[in-house]
C-alpha cells in the first residue's frame, strides 16, 4: 500500500486536514495519483477532496460535467457516487480525502456509556 497512508505525507498536506471543519473526528486519507493512471472507487461517505501537487482531473457518474481542480482546489463528494480521478502534468497530483468518522448506537448509546464512564449507569460495576 504504498499510495496510499492515514498519516500525512508531507508539511502542506498536515495543514489541509486542518483548514477544514475543525469539528472532530474526522478520518484523512492520503494518496497520489500517478501520471497517465486513472483512479475510481465509489465514495463510502460524504467527503471533501482536496488536490495538491499537480491539477487533478475529477469525473462523477452522476454528472455530465468534468472538473479540474487546480493545487489547493477542493471538491465535494456524496455517498454513493462513483468518482474517476487523473492527472495531465508530469508530477504525481497529492489528494487528502476527509470524511467524518461514523459514530454508531446514536445518542442514546453514547449518553449510556457516559453514564457508565460516571459509574451511574446500570452496567457500571459495583
């Protein structure tokens, strides 16, 4: 896996995770797109795609348009579209992927182990 890391690649990339929604957690994905190769996947969760290095070339199913974003361009993806992804320049184009981290059992769930962490709650031990 050597395209892709959950840690930053380099000093420019740490600072994009960051001029985003501070509202925490977030997961960030980094990778790169080589030249000449074309990248697709369908978007598991709603995301921001931020571009450094080169200009990126972006295409959705859903959409009869084509972007290019240039370095420090973002763009929005949904859940559930297809995305395809290349770049034209000679350097390999950096992307940051970030989506929200799911939380999952809602606020009822979270709330009980609150009370649990409080030792209040019916599962606390005594």
């Amino acid at each position: 896996m050597d395209q892709a890391s959950p840690q930053c690649m380099d000093s420019d990339s740490s600072l994009v995770a960051y001029q985003q929604d501070e509202s925490l957690p977030k997961v960030v994905v980094h990778f790169s797109v080589m030249p000449g190769a074309t990248l697709t996947w369908r978007v598991e969760a709603d995301s921001t795609l931020t571009v450094q290095g080169e200009r990126l070339w972006l295409t959705r199913i859903s959409s009869p348009y084509d972007y290019w974003l240039a370095p420090g361009g973002t763009f929005r993806l949904q859940r559930g579209e297809r995305v395809w992804l290349s770049t034209d320049g000679e350097r390999a184009a950096r992307v940051s992927l970030t989506c929200a981290l799911p939380t999952k059992g809602g606020v009822f769930r979270r709330w009980l182990g609150k009370l649990v962490w409080l030792r209040m709650g019916p599962l606390a031990p005594r």
